[in-house]
C-alpha cells in the first residue's frame, strides 16, 4: 500500500512540474519585452528619441527582438547611437 501511494506522489509531481514548466516556457518570449520597456529610457539617452524608441520596439517584439540581439552580439547595432558618445567622453547628465 506504501508504494502505491509513492507512485501517486510522483505522478502528481511530475504533473505538477510540467504544468509550472509549461507556464514558464510561455512567458519566456515575453521576458525581452519586459526587459526592453525597462530600457527604454537608456535607448532614448544613447540613440535620440526617435531611434531609441524604434529600436525599443522592434526589441519588444518577442522573437524578432531576440532575433535582433543575436544579430547585433556578432555584426554590431542596427541603429546607431548618437554622435559624440563613444571615444571616452562622458556624457553630461
């Protein structure tokens, strides 16, 4: 009788592991555009208002944004940041 009610453990385990892993599994395309909304205002000060918030949008888009990112690890950014950023000099706050 003992064994029946450790299968029965495990089966109602191993249910309710996979229903939490299917749940989690659905909002991981949705994570990015989370991620994306934080930085917008990041995206806004580096590229301008207009490229910022395009390039927080196509972010926003699950699997488009993460297709997007794979892209920029090896090539670079798609839309660039604004003039006088790079080259060590601070921005002014």
């Amino acid at each position: 009788m003992n064994d029946k009610r450790r299968t029965i453990a495990k089966k109602l385990a191993r249910t309710g592991s996979w229903q939490v892993a299917k749940r989690v599994a659905k909002t991981i395309p949705f994570g990015g555009t989370a991620v994306a909304v934080l930085l917008v205002g990041s995206d806004i000060r580096n590229k301008g208002v207009v490229k910022g918030l395009v390039n927080s949008g196509i972010d926003a888009i699950p699997f488009v944004g993460l297709a997007k990112n794979a892209v920029e690890l090896f090539r670079g950014d798609f839309i660039s940041d604004k003039p006088g950023l790079g080259n060590g000099r601070k921005r002014s706050v």
